[in-house]
C-alpha cells in the first residue's frame, strides 16, 4: 500500500522506480508519526530527529537514514512507530 507523496506519483506519467515510490512512503509515514508523536511540534520533531538513538547503534536518525539504505528506513519507520506505541 502506498501513502502520502507516493500516491501522487502513481499515474503521474513520470516513471518512477519502485524503490522511490517505497522510499517516499515511508519518509512520508515517518513524518506523518513524528507530528502525531509530538502533536505537530516541529522543533520537538527536529529534537527527536538529531538525537541519539541506541536502536540506530547511538546514531541520529539524520544521519541514520541518509546512510541511504531501505533498512534504515524501515528501522527508524518502526522506531517511530514503538515511539507512538502502536
């Protein structure tokens, strides 16, 4: 299932790799949990973003998720997601 920017790029007549498709998905769920988390509070979400993280092995989820890999991704995906308690 797609979600946010994802879906407008679905018959947008630009040819968009899967992979992009997926990436923006879940960037785009991991904001939309930050604000729910922090109810909208953007600094409190830049907080959470540029600190330390022991499940990203003490790295930012910055500096986590533009090690460009789908995993890290995933994991900061799901770090938020624990975060909110769901």
């Amino acid at each position: 299932m797609l979600s946010g920017w994802a879906h407008i790029l679905v018959g947008s007549g630009l040819d968009v790799p899967q992979d992009a498709k997926d990436r923006i998905a879940y960037m785009t769920d991991i904001s939309l949990g930050l604000g729910s988390l922090f109810r909208e509070d953007i600094e409190a979400e830049r907080v959470w973003l540029r600190s330390r993280k022991a499940a990203l092995q003490e790295k930012t989820a910055i500096s986590f998720m533009l090690e460009g890999r789908m995993e890290n991704l995933i994991r900061v995906f799901d770090l938020v997601e624990r975060e909110r308690g769901l």
